[in-house]
C-alpha cells in the first residue's frame, strides 16, 4: 500500500509484516552526455586520422558510429571481400581509399590509429602487426581466440606502448555507468551473486547469415582469409557464418558471453580471471554443420563472488545482468536498470513459530516486540523506493566507446577496456568453451596463464 501523502520514500506496513506492500517507484531517463564531454573544440592538427581493418557487419557499424565522434577522420579501409569496400564507403565517406592488404594502412604515415574488426582468429595477427607499426588499436570483442594470442597481443601492445581499446561498448554505456556508481555506493550491500544471460530465437540471432550473390574467389581472397587457420576449399558458408566454426570464432562464449563478462568486470571492478568454470549446454537446433552448442551456460567462481551465464539461441528473452546482494537486486535489462531494496530491517521469524503450539508463538512475539520497539508507534516502517534508470531513446553507446578510445590517442590517457582488461574477459569466454567441449571443470592457472582440467 503506498501513501501518497507522505513526502519520504517510503512504504509503510500496518502491523507486523502481515500485509503486503509494494514499493514506490522512481524512474529516470538518463541524460546522455557523456560525447558532449569530448565535443570541445578539437583543433584540426589535433584530429585522429584512422583506418578501418575488417569492414563487414561491424566494420561498417563502427564506422557510422565514428560519424558521431569529434575529432576524427576515417583515412583508410581494408576487406579480404571487395564488396565490403562499397558498403564501408557506404558507412563512411565515399573517396575513401580501400584495399584488401591491411599491411598497406600499416604502412602509412598519416593513419593514428585503427579499428580491427576481422573475424576473431585474425585480431591477433593485425593487432600485433598494428602496435609493431606505433599504431594506436581499438580492437573488437572478444580480444582472443585464443589464451596464447590475447598474451600476445597484451605484450605487443605494452611493448610498443600503444593504447588498445576492447569493443565491448557497454562498459562506455551511461547505464553500466549508473550501475557501476550504485554498486560502488554499497546500496546493494556485498554481492556474492551474479547471473547474466543474453537470449536469441531467430536465423540472423544464430548467425545463418544469407550469402551474398557475388560471394566467389575472384571477390573474397579466401587465402588471407585463412590465414592462422587450417587450410581448406573456398567455403562462403564458412567466411560469412565463421561464428559457427572454432576455426575463427569461439561460439556464443566469444560472442555474447564477453560483453555480459566485460560488464560484470566494469561494474564490480572486477580485472581478473574467474579461477574455475563449469559449462553445460548442448546443441539442439541449430544442427547445421557447426561446431560449437546453441545453448550454453557456464558457472564462474571468482574470489569474491560467483557468476552464472547463460546464452540460449531457442528463446528470445534478450539479454540481462543481474546482481543479487544482501541490500538490494540490480537489475540491468536491455536499457533499462532497476535497484530494488531488500527488505533488512528486524523481524520476528514468521515461519518456523507456526510449528509451536500458540502459547509458546504468543510468548516468542510478545518477547520480540519487548526487545523491538521500533517501528512504533504505528508500525510504520521505511525502505528505500525501487528505482529505474533508462536511457534515452535510441542511445546508442557505440559513439561513446570510440569516443573514448580516441581521446585516449590525442591524450594518452587510460582507455575504459584496455588490453589487460580485453585479456582478462575474453580468458573468461575460453574457460567456458574449455569446460563445455572437455566436460570437465576448466581451472585457471595463472603462473602459467594456461586453462588446466579440474
Ligand atoms: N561489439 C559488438 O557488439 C560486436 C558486434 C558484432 C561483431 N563484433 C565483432 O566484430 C568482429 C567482426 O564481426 P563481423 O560481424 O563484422 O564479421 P564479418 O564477417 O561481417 O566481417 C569481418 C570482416 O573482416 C574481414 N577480414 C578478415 N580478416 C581480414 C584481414 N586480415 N584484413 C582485412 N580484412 C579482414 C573479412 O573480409 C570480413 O569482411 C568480430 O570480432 C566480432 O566478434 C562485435
């Protein structure tokens, strides 16, 4: 029952406990003005000229992203497939120049810094290519394909002291900032649990991505293309569906279960390794030649808490983290986060009691209340209002990643999701494959920085 007429937030409960109570809710669009911040006044010597390395889905994505962000001019572009040039002129500029040998962009003087957004089993080759050339990196999620390339990017960069930034945006997200802020502030009070899932039902969700009419060898250069992979006959069902195949992509661990991951780490400031996972999972429908489950969930154990993940391509519930503390629930759906108290004030224990015979109940109320005075004198009794953040609508928080990246370059200031961080979360989609295909507990050994079998 919630009282209009009373100016705290509050819920009130007449007696003790007997009568259920909702809530007051307070919801909040947030503002977005985090690109207003790098909106200052960029000088034209100051621009960060860059160039894009993998122009496909994400590629062009990215590259209509950079259109919002000051200071910036895309000077370059490179695919393997030739019609990707077109779409990235598209995206971005019409003359700008493209090639298919991304070793061309390195080359050239002018280009600050690049965008790499391969398929994942090349990011390591361009990326080292691209520090060792005293190129700035902002790289797509998952960092790795594998444990030994994400080591060896993390040297690659810190040896060339580039700055790398990691593609999941939802860490630049005015909400996981929200979030970040509400559990830094202890009101969810410790947390020991944390679930995540991110949930599709459809072709495009389980990547059965069409195959575009002029997809041949004169168009792709199927070669490069697998380059740091087996050899084997021109397949287009292979270069446009690669998240299905182990070759190139790492499933739905690398594909979803990073950015749920990197949000978990950027919330609880968390840039560690989970030291064990416990996957389960299987594959059910999507039976078309693919390596790799359409239903995944893994069990982290990391030392302060433990997460579970889900990511299930046969039901579309979207995609939600949750953050279950002793204080309070946080929930982050879609784009819209909600901090719902738990009820902690004193009680009497309410259940067990029904088990005594009536005078004993009676005396173990009347003792309680003796020893509890409050809430008197009406029983009013205060919580904190559950609150809803949203962002606004259509906000987008691409710009605001990249934003932040390129301000990195022109100040050499830290970026959000460097490559220790990048590192740190994609290890976490490793472990999950690892226990899933191994069935076994995947242990992480960091002496070693190797996944061992539990
Ligand atoms: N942050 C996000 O939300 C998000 C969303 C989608 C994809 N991604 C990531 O972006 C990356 C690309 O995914 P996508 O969906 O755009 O794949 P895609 O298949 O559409 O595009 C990848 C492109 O990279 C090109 N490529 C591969 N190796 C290359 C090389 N050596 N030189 C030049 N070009 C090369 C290919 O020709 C291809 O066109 C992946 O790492 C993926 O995980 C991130």
């Amino acid at each position: 029952m919630v009282h209009g007429s009373l100016t705290r937030r509050e819920f009130i409960r007449a007696g003790t406990g007997a009568m259920a109570a909702s809530a007051a809710r307070k919801v909040t669009v947030l503002e977005s003005v985090p690109l207003s911040s790098y909106a200052r006044a960029v000088s034209p010597s100051d621009t960060v000229r860059f160039a894009s390395i993998g122009t496909g889905v994400r590629g062009c994505e990215l590259l209509q992203a950079s259109l919002h962000v000051p200071g910036i001019e895309c000077v370059g572009v490179c695919d393997l497939y030739d019609s990707r040039h077109e779409a990235a002129r598209e995206a971005v500029k019409r003359d700008v120049p493209a090639t298919r040998d991304y070793r061309r962009i390195l080359d050239r003087r002018d280009v600050d810094a690049v965008i790499v957004a391969t398929m994942d089993h090349q990011h390591r080759k361009v990326v080292v290519d691209a520090c060792a050339a005293g190129k700035d990196v902002y790289c797509e999620k998952p960092m790795s394909h594998t444990v030994e390339d994400g080591f060896a990017m993390v040297d690659a960069a810190q040896k060339a002291n580039r700055i790398i930034q990691i593609g999941s945006q939802g860490v630049s997200s005015i909400l996981y900032a929200k979030a970040k802020e509400i559990f830094d502030s202890g009101r969810l009070g410790e947390v020991f649990m944390i679930e995540a899932y991110s949930d599709r039902n459809s072709a495009s969700g389980a990547w059965v991505y069409p195959i575009p009419p002029d997809a041949n060898q004169q168009r792709i250069d199927w070669n490069a293309f697998l380059d740091g992979a087996p050899k084997r006959p021109f397949d287009p069902v292979r270069f446009f569906r690669w998240r299905c195949f182990a070759d190139y992509g790492e499933g739905l661990a690398g594909d979803l279960f990073v950015h749920l991951i990197s949000g978990i780490h950027f919330v609880t400031s968390t840039n560690t390794i989970a030291q064990r996972a416990q996957s389960t999972g299987g594959l059910f429908r999507w039976k078309d030649g693919r390596d790799f489950p359409d239903l995944i969930e893994t069990f982290y154990e990391y030392p302060n808490f433990r997460v579970v993940l889900r990511c299930n391509l046969n039901n579309e519930a979207g995609g939600l983290i949750g953050f279950y503390g002793i204080k309070g629930t946080m929930i982050i759906k879609d784009s819209t986060l909600t901090v719902r108290p738990q009820d902690t004030r004193p009680q009497p224990e309410s259940y067990s009691i029904y088990g005594w015979p009536a005078k004993l109940r009676d005396e173990y109320l009347k003792n309680w209340h003796e020893e509890n005075p409050s809430p008197a004198p009406r029983d009013f009794r205060v919580v904190e209002e559950v609150e809803t953040f949203a962002t606004p609508p259509g906000y987008d928080p691409v710009p605001d990643h990249q934003a932040n990246f390129f301000n990195a370059v022109r100040s050499r200031k830290p970026v959000v999701e460097n490559e220790v961080f990048g590192n740190n979360a994609a290890i976490g989609c490793h472990l999950a494959n690892y226990a899933y295909f191994n069935k076994s507990v995947a242990v992480w050994d960091p002496g070693a920085k190797k996944i061992t079998r539990g």
